[in-house]
C-alpha cells in the first residue's frame, strides 16, 4: 500500500513525501525544484537531486514528530498506532512551529 502526502515550506508547495512497502520516497515538485531561490527543505534532503530514497522514515520528518506524553495523547485521541510514523505526520505535521509543513493527500 501506498500512502503520499504534500510537502509545503513556507506555504509553497516544496514537494511529496511518498510511503511505500520497501522505502519512503522524498520528491521535490517541479516547479519548487527548478526554482534556484527556493531553499532545500532540510540540510539532509538538499535540492541536488529531484527524489530521496530511504528504508526508514527521513530524519528531518521524524524530528516534527512529538515525543514523550504529547505523543501518547495524540496517537490516543486520534487513534493513530504509536509506531505508524507516517500516519503521526500526516495528522500533525500540518501546523507545525517551522517553515515546513505536511498535508495528507486523500
């Protein structure tokens, strides 16, 4: 099963965060990538190349994750699996305290 979510810094759609069965996959969308005043959106996802490829969930997109209590009243409240990474960011990373933010493509 796939999931996808948008990506936005700044409000400015940056790109696409992709969740398959082997990897998560990071796209920069075409407009932001060709873009040479648009910022990376993280120093370990840089503008370099197009698409990112990882086993485990990109780092930068873990640490917008909460932690500790906060993390357990969320995943409560909105019944969401302590251990579903993916699904915690699409539900919470949408009004973050940084520039980037996730939305939940449906």
């Amino acid at each position: 099963m796939e999931r996808k979510s948008e990506v936005y810094m700044n409000d400015s759609l940056a790109g696409y965060l992709i969740q398959s069965d082997e990897e998560y996959i990071f796209k920069y969308a075409d407009e932001y990538f060709n873009d040479t005043n648009k910022p990376a959106i993280s120093l370990t996802i840089p503008k370099n190349e197009k698409e990112h490829h990882s086993k485990i969930l990109f780092s930068f997109f873990f640490g917008l994750l909460s932690e500790g209590d906060l993390k357990t009243i969320q995943c409560r409240k909105l019944g969401i699996d302590e251990n579903d990474h993916f699904k915690r960011l699409i539900k919470t990373a949408h009004n973050t305290i940084g520039a980037v933010t996730v939305k939940e493509i449906e």
